[in-house]
C-alpha cells in the first residue's frame, strides 16, 4: 500500500516522533508500505530517516502566493487546477501523489485556533477527501477553535473523512460534543509514546556532553515559541527557568541538560535561541549542559531515558521521558498537555505534574519541581503500571488506521 502523510516537518523532533512511529507501527503488519511524506524542508527531513524506512518526501506547496500586489491562499479546487495546469512542477507533484496514494494520514495537533494556520491545514485535508481517498487524522488533540467560523468550517471539511483517532480524553470529547455523523471517533494516545530510543550512540553523547553518572540528572526543554502561542511574557519564562537551573544545580546537585526539541530556521520558534540564552545567563556553568549538535528522534529519547526528571515545555520532550518512566513536570498551554498528563496520572492529580505557563512563575516552579524530584521514585513506579497500557493505545491508532484504509 502506498501512503501519504501530511503535517510532517522533522525539525520539530516530537512531530519526527510521531511520523517513525506510525511508519514503523504500519510497517509491522503491511510490510510492502511505502510512504510519500508532505514536509515543509524535504531535503533535511530526509536526512533523518533510517534505511529501514520506506520513506520518500515531496516538498509540500501549500502557503499563501503572490500575484502582482495581492496575496492569498488558494482553495483545494484551485490547488487541483494548478496541478493539472502545470502552473508549478512542485504542485502537479504533489497532486499526483494524492492520486496515486490508497490513503491519507494527517498527523500532528494541527486543528486548532492557536498557530493561525487551521485553514492552511484544512485546505490540504480538503484536497486528500477531494481524490476520494481513504482520510484519517491519526492521534490529534483538536481545538478549540476561537470563533464559529473555524468550528463550522472544520466540522464541513471532516464529513469526508472516515477516521479520528483523539489521543487524549478532552479532544475525545470536544468532538463527541461535535456530533459528526460520517466520521468515526476513537479514543487512543499519542503514536509517539511507540518510538523506540535509539541507544547505540548513548555512551558517546554522554561524553560529548560531559554529562556524569554521579549526579542526578535533569532535563529541560524549553520552547521558544510557548509564550507567543499562550500570549505571556518572554522574559517572565525565561527568568523562571533561569532561577529553576540555579535551584537544581545548586541546591540539589543536579546536572542539567538542556534540550531544543524544535529547530526551525525562524527564531521565534527555534528552541536553541532560548537555550543558548539560558546558557549564557547562566554564566556558561560546568554542571549544564547544551544539546548543541542535532539528534534525531531516537537519540534524544535515548538520552531522556537516563534522566532523573524532566521539565518540559515541549509536549513530546515530555512524551520521550514519560514513555521510558521518567518522572516529568510539563509546562502547557494547550489542551493537549492537559489531556494526555491527566489520562496518565488522573485529572485530580494533574497539579503535581503539569503548570499552565500562564501561571508560571519563580516560586511556583521550583516548589512543583523540588516536590517531583522528592517523591521520583513513587512517581516511576506509577508510571511503570500506566504507561504499557498508553503504549497499547497508541499502538491502536495504527490497527484503526488499517482497518478504515482496508475496508
């Protein structure tokens, strides 16, 4: 079977996550998959694929054109003449490539109101149902949406498509609430929570990063973008973070490691800008750490196994340590971090595992970390009885996937 995955862009290496996941999950029970990728950078994305992979990736066209002084966003209809047009060799491509998949593959939480990009999104799932192919949004968090254009607009485009899978119990209901007659919905979790780490370099990057054995050790991976998606201050997070590095290096005696998750050429969401600049103010310390070199998927949840604790502002930074039992503190601004910390550890418990960045500050950051790092090893045990049973969900996205594109 030939598939087509949208919402792909390896420099995020929580959406890199998501796309081996699936492809190495479908892999397992279609061995003859072969998968056509949409990416924003198709030429680096490609770096990152391992040779098992049956991966190709085309450069994904969908962004707003400039004709004379106007600018717009084409519509699905359009798209398709343009490729049929010859109007652009990178359109006609990708337009032959939906033709030519058995289904389409969304991933990523790409269905909200908090990127600004839903009707970018929308367009291109409106060219897959276009094709009449088979059409899945595969393990998504989805809204809310802002105004009842974005609502009514995204429940039209989903009359089309066969299959939902929500991979957190407040999206689950979010779209129940919906009512969508022709589109089945399925709770499950998150395809990444599948990814296996990659421990072949581990000893190696240890040494690259003068990481010891003899101390605890805590990860952080900040984002660079969270306060433009939660409208907060910059500097507020920042000097949090700055005061959480001093507290866990000097009064716990932690070595810290510093982890950008997300390396986009834009700097407003690249997450070495706000980790270099941790590191800076800082004072450039011995006991941090700063993942400088680029790492695939793999890798860095290789290095997110051997971690005491993790506080993430990146969701599937956190996806990396809570996969391999390691106690994690998420910093959120979205349901997504709401609904997969309280489907793990139960919504009554969510405060001692999960702070909105709208009310981050100093103190509250290092009280929610110090009670973490305290009470580790009870929180590993937890997570060693719940987190099978969320890998098995995750691993349902793909049998669900397979029985909509079958049938």
């Amino acid at each position: 079977m030939d598939f087509l995955l949208a919402g792909s862009h390896h420099r995020n290496k929580g959406n890199e996550a998501i796309v081996k996941a699936i492809i190495n999950g479908i892999v397992e029970l279609q061995g003859s998959a072969h998968f056509t990728i949409l990416s924003g950078d198709p030429d680096y994305d490609a770096l990152w694929v391992y040779e098992n992979e049956p991966a190709s990736f085309l450069a994904g066209p969908f962004r707003k054109l400039y004709i004379g002084p106007l600018s717009f966003y084409p519509s699905s209809w359009e798209y398709r003449l343009m490729g049929r047009l010859h109007v652009s060799s990178a359109i006609r491509e990708v337009m032959e490539a939906f033709k030519q998949s058995d289904g389409v593959l969304f991933t990523d939480d790409i269905f909200s109101s908090t990127y600004g990009t839903l009707s970018e999104h929308l367009t291109v799932l409106k060219i897959a149902t276009s094709f009449g192919k088979p059409t899945v949004l595969l393990g998504h968090s989805i809204g809310p949406f802002e105004t009842k254009a974005e609502y009514k607009s995204f429940a039209r485009t989903m009359a089309r498509v066969q299959l939902i899978t929500a991979r957190e119990s407040i999206t689950l209901k979010y779209l129940e609430d919906m009512r969508l007659k022709n589109t089945r919905i399925e709770l499950t979790a998150d395809p990444a929570f599948c990814l296996k780490p990659d421990t072949e370099n581990i000893r190696k990057i240890n040494v690259v990063y003068k990481i010891p054995k003899e101390k605890p050790l805590v990860g952080i991976a900040p984002s660079q973008g969270i306060t433009s998606y939660s409208r907060t201050s910059y500097e507020n997070n920042i000097r949090a973070l700055q005061q959480l590095i001093l507290f866990l290096t000097q009064n716990l005696g932690c070595h810290v490691v510093l982890i950008p998750h997300v390396q986009l050429s834009n700097i407003a969401y690249d997450d070495r800008v706000i980790c270099d600049l941790l590191y800076r103010k800082a004072g450039f310390p011995e006991n941090v750490s700063v993942m400088s070199l680029t790492h695939s998927a793999e890798e860095i949840r290789a290095l997110a196994g051997k971690l005491d604790l993790m506080i993430a502002e990146r969701l599937h930074a956190a996806i990396d340590s809570l996969s391999q039992n390691v106690p994690t503190l998420t910093i959120g601004y979205s349901i997504k971090s709401e609904g997969i910390l309280g489907d793990i550890f139960g919504f009554d418990s969510l405060e001692d595992y999960l702070i909105p960045v709208k009310k981050i500050d100093e103190a509250r950051l290092i009280e929610r970390v110090k009670n973490l790092f305290d009470k580790r090893k009870d929180v590993n045990t937890i997570l060693s009885k719940v987190i099978p049973h969320i890998k098995q969900k995750a691993r349902r996205n793909i049998t669900l996937a397979m029985e909509v594109l079958e049938q």
